[in-house]
C-alpha cells in the first residue's frame, strides 16, 4: 500500500477511522521555518466534521499535537509528525458493515486485494484520513509563504444543479469561508445550503464542482517530460475521495476553440491554459475545476451485496455529508499546497 | 528533469525533436516474455507522422531497433532499449524559433527554467517524444498479454463539434482503426475528417475527446490511499501533450446525479464509477474520456513575444498536425498499458 | 532529510531522544499477517537501554503502542504505525551540550547544515531512534517467518583485543543472547564483560566486531546490477551509527587468496563469497562481519569546539554505552531482516 | 531490475557485454554546463581493455557517442545519453558457456532468477557494464568542477601481499596513473606488475585494495538519517563487481583504538572519521579502503556445475584480467563522483 506521497516535501500517511488516532508524517519540511500552530489548527478547523447542519454530525475537534521535529517552535529538518485522535467514534454504528460492501465505497474491493479489512467507519479509506493531509497542507503552506507569495485558493463553484452565474475571477474568493458552503456569492451560497438541506431530509447526497487557483505561482514549477506540473496536481487531486474529473484552464471547453482563439498571443492574451505551458508554470494563476460525485453513503433502503454474493435490502447508518464538497474545499486547498511545494523544491535543485 | 515514469514497470524516455534519435529504457519488464518485433512496429505505425493527409507530413517511418535486453527472441529480464532515428529532421524550418517564443509551447518557460533550450522542432518537449512512449507501451502490451486477457482501447469520439451522437458502448471500437481519424463510426468519421480538412486549409487547428477504456481489468489494481489506479491513470493521461481534460466513468455529468442514482445498487447496476472504486479496479470496464485542446502550431500569422520582450508578427513554419486526436489515439493506448502493466505488477506483491 | 528506507517493505523513522516519543511507519507489510505483539516487545528489550551494568544506565523500558494498520491481531495491508514513549528523559544532562559540539557526533554538522539543531541528546542522531528500527525489524522477521524458514543472527565476536578463537561457524550463535555481552562463547563472553566494566571505570569506551548471518535465505535475492543485495546490506549497516567497516565472506582476507583458492567449485566448495554471488543471494549462508568504532561519548576530559570556534576543556555528561556492541547485536538482526523483508517482495515481482 | 541509481543525479543503465552496445542515460545533468568530449573519453581510456600486458586483451576502443541532452556543446537540463559500441566481442569464447555455471559469477544464480540468461560474456552482468558508469561518473565530474573545488581519488594501495609501505596520504596520488598498475609509488608499482605478469602466466588471479578520497568535500552532504554519506557511498561502491570489503577512515583498525583515543578533538586532531561524522561530510577528507576479491575469471581447469548439476572438469576460455584493480580504479572514482554530485544537488534542497 502507497502511504507516502511526494518527491522533496514527502508526507507519510498513517490511521484508520475507528483507531486511537490518524496521523501524518511530514519529512522534507525545510529547516528554521516557524511552526504557527494556529495556522495549522484553523486548517483542520475548516475541515473537521460537525462544524454545520449540512456536513457530518460526528464529532471531533481534530485537536492535534506535534510529536517531533520542531525545536523552541521552528523546524529542525527533522520530520514533523502530526497527531490526531479520533475521539467520536461510534463503533456500533459499523456493525452492520461487517458482512456487506457498501455500493461506492472500498469495502469489496479491500476484500478481494487483501482478504481482511477494518469494516468500522471506512476504515484506512474513511475520509477521516484527509485530516492529516490537511494538517500537512498547512506546514506545506507556511513553509510557501516563508519563501514567496503565492497564494492557494479553492472556492465551490456548483452543487448539483446551482452554479456560480459569472466567471469565477469575477468574484471575491476570500469570502467564500464566510458561509459553510464555501462558495463566494453570498446569495447562490444560500440557495445551495437550501438545497443540500433538502437533500438531507430526503437521506440522499448531491456533488459538485470545486475550483481552485493558485495566484502567483512563479515561472518554471513543473518539469517538461514525466513530472509535469498538471500531471503531478492531478494526480494529488484525484487522490481525494469522490473526485471524479478534472479540467486545467478552459479544460473540455477548449474543444469548441479553434487554435487562433485558443492561444494566447500577445494580441490576444487570455489564460486558456490555466497557468501551465507544456507542463510548466508560466507565471499566470493556474487555474483548475473539479467534479466531485454525490456521496455514496446515503440514508436511503438500497440493495446491497454482502460477502457471500446475495443480495440485502439495507438502510446503512452512519453519519455521513450529504455533500462533501464544503469540507472538501481545505482539502483541496492543502493537496494544492502539498504539490505546489514539493515542486518549488524540486525547482531549486 | 524527470524522465523516468513507473515504480516497477518503469520506463526511461530520452531524445530531442531533432537530434540523432529518439529513444526509451524499458527496466521492469518480466524475463522469459516472447517480443513480437511487429506488434511494436505495429503500434509505432499508428502513431507515425504522415500516415494521412490530416496529419503532419514529417516523414518517419519510425523504425526501431532494440539494442538490449532481449535475447534469443525473448525479455531477459534486463533493461530493454528501443531506438528510433530521427531522419526527416528539416532544421531549416525552425531558424526562426531561436528567438521567439511560440504561443502555448514550452519555449518561454524552458528558457527560464534552463536558461537554454534546444529550439529544433521543440526540442524535448516535442511530440514526437512520444514514440519511445508507444514503443514501450508496445512492450507493456505484450507483458499483459501473456498473464492476462486485459484489453485497452481508444477511440476519437469528438472533434471540434462533432460527436458521436450514441453511448460509446454501442459502438465496436475495433472498427476506430479502419479509417484515418479513428472514430468508430464512419459516416461520423468521414464528418470529422472533412472538417480537418477544412481547418487544415485555413492553416487553423481543432482538439476534441479521446474516450478510453479498460476491458476486463482484474480486480484490486490500485492502491487505497496514495498510489489510486485513477490518480496514476491522471498522471500518465496528462503527461500527453495537449490534455486539459479528464473525466473518469460519468465524470462531470455526475454532478447532475443523485446519490441514490449514482450509486451502482444490487437492483439499479451502472457504471458510473467508470470500473473503479475508492482508487481500485472493481471488475467493470474502466472508462475514462479525455479533452485534448486544439493544436498550438497554427499557419496563420500571430503576434509573438521574443526573447526581448518584444512582439513579432510571425507566420510559424513547420509541419504541423491540425488535429492531434488521431495520432494521439495510440499514444493514449500505450499510456493506460504502461500504467496498467506497472499497477498488475504492484498488485502482485 | 532522508527519513524512509526500502522500496517495498518500507519503513518511516521520526521523533528525537528528548521528545515526547519516537516511532516508525512500516508501509508494505502484506495483510493477514498475525501481529504477535510479545515477539516484537522481545526484540525492543533487547535493546533497550539499562539491562545491565555495562550498558546506558538510562531507564527506559521501550513499551511500544501499535496504532494503525493492525485490525483483529491481524496486518491489514494498511500502515503499521509503533510509538515508544520517551519516559527517562533527564534533560538537565544537556544544558551543556547547547554550545558546544561534541567530537564524533552531528552536532557541528547539523548546526552547518540545518541552522538549528535539537541538541538534548543528541536530537535525532540519537542511538535511541533505532528502537524504531527494531521494532520495524521484528515486523519483518514476522512477515518471513510467515513464507519461508529464513533464520537471521549476530553475534558479538570481538571487543577491542578480545576476539572469538575458532571460525564463528564453530559456535552456537544461539547462545548469545545468554550473556549481556553477546558472545556465543561463555568464557570469552566474560573476559570481554570484564573489559567493558574496566573501560566504563576509565569512563572511556571500546569498539570491535559484530558478526551477521542470514541462514537459509532463498536463491534469487538481490538484483543483477544497482540492488545488489550485497549493495543493499551494506546501505543498511552503514546506517547503523558507529559502524565504520564491513565486509562479505572472507572479504578483506580474500586480498590474500588467488583466484583459483577463492572460487568455490565442485571439488573445492567454500563459502569465501559470504553467500551472494554477483550481488544475488546463492543459497549459502550470507555472512558479514562489522566494524563498530569505541563509543564517541566518554566521561574523560576532552578539548571541545564551541560554536564560536572556541576551545573548551570539558567533561561531556550523560549516559552513555561505554561499548556499544552488546546492543548493537539487536539493531543488526533487524536492518538484515528488514533488507531481507524487501528484497524478498521485490523478488516476488 | 533494478538499473538507475541515484536520486536526482540520477543514471540508467542498458547493454550487454555481447550485444551491439552498451550506454547510459544521465538524468539530473544542471543544464548549461559545457560538455567536455575529452574529459569523458579520458575517463574511458583509463577503464578500457587492452591498455597493458596485464589487463584483458579484448580490444574496445569505447568510442563513445552523445545522442541526447546536449546543445551546441552544452548540457539543457533534458536526459544526456550515451552510447557506447561493442565492437571486438568474440562469441565463439562463450559457447561453452551455454550450459555451465562459472564459480563466482551470476550464471547460476540468474538462471535460477530469471528462468532464462544471455550468457555471452556474462550478459548483463558483464564488467562491461561499468563503461557506462565511467562515462556518467566523468559527467558528475565535469558538473562539480563547474560548482566546487572537489577532488576525487583512487589508487591501488595493494595487491595480494605487496601493500604500500606508508600512509597512503604520504604519496602523490596524481602518479597513480603513470603506470599501468595504478600504484603511486613506481617501486611499488613495478613489483606489482611483476607479481601480476606472474599470476597471469599460471592463468590465475589476485585481488588486493584500493583506497580512495574525496579531497575538499563541502561539509553537509549526507542525510542524518537514511541517507548517510557514508550508506550511501557503501551502496554504490559495493555495487562494483568483486567488491567484497570497505571501510571508512580507521575502519577495522578503529576497533583497536579507545574512544580518548579515536576521537578527533581540539587537541588531538585526527581524521579517523574518515571526513564523515554521523553520516554527514564533516570537511575533512573522505577516506576509505575497497577489498576487492581476485577474478573469478580464471584459465585452470575446475570442476564446475552444469545445467544439469552435473559436475564438468574445464578450463574457461576467454579474455580475462589476473587483477581487475588497475582497471577498477576509475570505476570507484566514477562511483564516488556519481555519489557525491547526487549529495551535493540533494543538499541543496
């Protein structure tokens, strides 16, 4: 099983859902860089189940520790290793778990390439898991924001069928935070917190599209041949549960230009490309949307196959986002970090 | 740089447009597998430039030799090195591209990130790279051949506004191959390449969608966490020049879907998921459809920036595909064997 | 900083000797391995500190908490994480250290390199993260017990002028472990007891050898050319602290044997190659022999560089092995297993 | 297989002993740095065969060629690839190799591995092979020049029991390479290339050592973990064929000495160490010392195993050396460049 990920700044992942703890390895943190433990919380803030009517009502405050690697509050070069108890979980709810694979979810597949499996919560697959990704994501970005300013950004730009009406520039994406829907127009914000509401009451689960944008990446992040920077920010991207596409800049819509509408000339300078010439940062904002499905785990009776092949027809309990997007926002958002500063170092070589 | 793709299947890509050769390391292919000297010819025929009239007419006939690893007919289970000369290299043609820097090329951004570049014909960054790729795909092809009855497909199913009208699935792909533009259907196909034709004479270009998949991939290829058989799907997808786009199954058409109708249930089948699940292959078809942006050698005079800052009105000489989906048809093919090949062999641990 | 090792059975190192614990990540232990927790509590008190009088009189007793990847007593594929509490930390000791760099340590290097360092007992070189090791190591030896009657051993065969008189072969290794000092032979086990007690009253320190063996190990181990097995040992010995040479076989004797004395044939068999032919394990006994150098740390005044280029004449505290062979004996049987553990999967590719 | 090594300066390695050629692909160049042709084919000549009485008679120009990575004369930053030609093998010497295990060599144990082997000249592992490491090491060579004032030496300090008389740091070791023995002290030398001459008229063959430095190494390079200089050194130096024992600084001989003795203080100044303290270069010289095993390679008539595990009395036909030292000598110095350019670009993370 791959549980690291990165070249230079490289994390380690490491817990289950229904263990005593999850955590995260962080070896490649430069040295003297100061460790702002606000910073870090206020990052897993943003994630932590519980924080709304519309995410997960598990509870957990993700308060985390820092076992190693930081001396009289900077980093020794040493690795960082991130603490974060689960301290809400309801095992019981996973009982039922223990003989049927959930539709969508890991639970035969996990069976059949390993012949075990730790059916409570998810297990080593449970979303849970993004908590140290994120605590990661924040070392990741302080260490950017120690060398240069760039700036990492994630807003949801649609929910099922509510989308942001403007271009997504048009908007101020700092305000996105100031609602639990992460989306940066106030009033399209509660039109979706209704929907996702609703879609609650009905036990059933809605997906979306998230965007994101790194402003100010400098030039020459990425390398031309087999580490380009799109292959590798796909790669963290799809890494995230639920991601089911990805477009950089005008992505699928470049179809319907032709090659004197879709370049950028100095005539006609427009960022199509989303900040990436040929798998290298070009010194625009990069720019990319992601489509995430509706939840798997839903509320509703459905037919389910359990271990020995037959068919059950089950309510599975759990306490589940009816959309993942709002808390998939820091997410995002520390994946985006994760590579961007594993690429900055690999540049400096 | 990085030029090494793979964790155990792994391949090693080297050469320049217009240098001496081009060529690619095989390290990791299995001893003892039979090397059908045509079938990696075969595949190198797909791709070739001059093939029709809608594409380049550089002529190569890129025929290649293997220099090691092969003994008697047979992988040794050394390193297998494919060669291919460049021989219709016509340096002429890019005396002009000392000094400018092409709209959406990697001239701009090697020059910074080098402080040199080998301006011929793109140098490094060049498409034509990408027949080491289908070489060694080739090879990748021939090992899962022999362990497993996997078989990778790709067909063109969009160019500029023209798609094929029906789910792909009712199509027989084998049937993409027949005509130039490898699409399926041939009253379709015959559409789309008189619209090339069209764009061709306008000295302009077009991109479109390369739909893919995966029959019969056993299951639990792909790691849980880190190392998803989707993520490194995208790493390998996007290292193609000229992607901007990629969806998995029902991609971003699942955003208009419900939990309860996305998921695939005991009594509601689908394959939403695009055959894989939670990061592994779960025994369904893995479907993947890719957006390719239109080509960014254009004939048609552009405003151009120099190496001194300064805008040239420049007509860009070379011999340029005004479509690249149909020559990227087997480079996507040899991608998603590469890929698969490396991931059977981790599975095997 | 470099802090994961292996390809396949891989493992991840973190914490100092003064923090608040130490740990390790092993990433790759197949699943449905059972966890037998006293055979690696076993292994950990081996090399714990204090189980003697002529070892480290710090009191730590290495109680390690498993806590992720093991479900039901069982691996289950996923991360297994060991946390060992620092109990025993008397950071008083250390005041001294913070200005001064100690001979034979990282302390200079590490302050030219990082900036910063964690100078309570020596950070993250401290001798006290290979409990980490060990306790990674027992996991290993788990996983080859469970697929192939692999027997891995060391013995300590020579403290500075006293050495084992016969061939190691000639002893029963598993005697060792019968006396504090490690050596297979009672009556040169005490004389070199009395040595060490002798040398820690001088409050100075003693080097020797530490023998290796690998019995039983499966042809086939070890790649043609740059994962030699030989390569990777050694890789993995030299990362023990204090081990200043090795060698395979006969290895510096072979200078003094013609080839046709060195070759094994069929009428002259010998085990002068130590077990690995051409860097691939042959199915002999792989057998090594280590150069561990005396303890760095002595209680004896000594001139010492500060930081500020300055000599002082000091007496350095703390509590230190005055040889660190003894304990050292654990650490080697675990950088053998998990070396073995890894080439063993890779071999399985 | 395992054929690239190193971490950012990285090299793979393809070729047969018998085949068309033999090469090497460096990944991890800087770009900009001037090519020099000479230096590179200097390196090659001193590692050729055929260049004296007392080396093998196989006659290899090791004419080599650039095919990629290099732009009017400088290095871009993109795969520099080398191709060297065989051009004298005699395939007839081999075919009575078809079916009989050498002692010492890996026929047996690829067969086993493998299930299949080119046994012309030994195939894969081949002494050939290194020719392309010399190459990439001249390479790594020419990058440090550009960068640092590095030194890195070798000599042959002695074979079988004549052994230079003093400390090695007593002579000039730039007069190795005035006789073809490569010992600095010309009386030495010439004794060693009677015993030589001698061994090779009785067809057999001696081993010896050589020791080698790295002259003015920046402090820093090494990782305080996993990375150690001196691990990692080990690895590359033990990948060289008939390695059979290293030691660093006082290696062996440090097990002789007291810690107030080996240590390296304000007033006793010493450089036991080896220039490497807790696996990090220290500033001081790196010094080590390679057992190398005499050639297995030898004209008398043995008893060997066969295919069959049949017992054949021969005498192996073939061009071997009676001492691969003097040939081996920038074999290790290329190692230790490849090793110490990888270091220096990882140091500067």
């Amino acid at each position: 099983m791959a549980n690291s990920l990165g070249q230079i700044f490289k994390i380690t992942s490491f817990g289950e859902s229904h263990g005593k703890l999850i955590g995260v390895v962080i070896d490649g943190m430069p040295s003297n860089i100061e460790i702002d433990l606000n910073f870090i919380q206020n990052a897993l803030d943003k994630r932590k189940p519980g924080q709304s009517d519309i995410t997960s009502q598990r509870k957990e405050d993700d308060l985390f520790e820092i076992v190693s690697g930081v001396f009289e509050g900077k980093s020794t070069g040493a690795p960082i290793t991130i603490l974060i108890p689960n301290t809400n979980q309801q095992t019981s709810d996973y009982d039922n778990l223990k003989t049927i694979f959930r539709p969508g979810h890991a639970d035969k597949v996990y069976q059949e390439k390993y012949g075990i499996r730790d059916y409570m919560g998810g297990g080593r697959s449970s979303a849970r898991i993004t908590a140290g990704w994120v605590a990661a994501g924040a070392l990741a970005q302080l260490f950017l924001n120690s060398v240069y300013d760039i700036k990492i950004e994630a807003i949801v730009s649609q929910i099922y069928t509510i989308a942001l009406p403007k271009p997504y520039n048009h908007y101020n994406w700092a305000q996105a935070y100031d609602n639990v829907v992460r989306c940066p127009d106030a009033f399209v914000a509660e039109e979706m917190i209704q929907l996702i509401s609703k879609i609650k009451e009905e036990k059933d689960s809605v997906g979306g599209i998230i965007s994101a944008r790194i402003l100010n990446c400098p030039i020459g992040l990425g390398e031309p041949l087999f580490d380009k920077l799109n292959a590798n920010i796909s790669k963290y991207i799809f890494t995230i549960n639920a991601v089911k596409g990805l477009e950089f800049g005008e992505g699928f819509q470049t179809i319907y230009l032709k090659g004197s509408e879709n370049n950028s000339t100095a005539n006609s300078s427009n960022n199509n490309e989303g900040g990436i010439s040929a798998g290298i940062s070009n010194g625009q904002n990069i720019e990319l949307n992601i489509a995430f499905k509706p939840t798997s785990s839903i509320g509703i009776r459905q037919n389910i196959m359990n271990k020995n092949g037959e068919v059950e027809s089950l309510i599975i309990n759990g306490r589940h986002d009816p959309c993942v997007l709002p808390r998939a926002v820091p997410i995002v958002e520390a994946m985006l970090s994760l590579v961007t500063a594993d690429h900055y170092l690999l540049n400096k070589k």
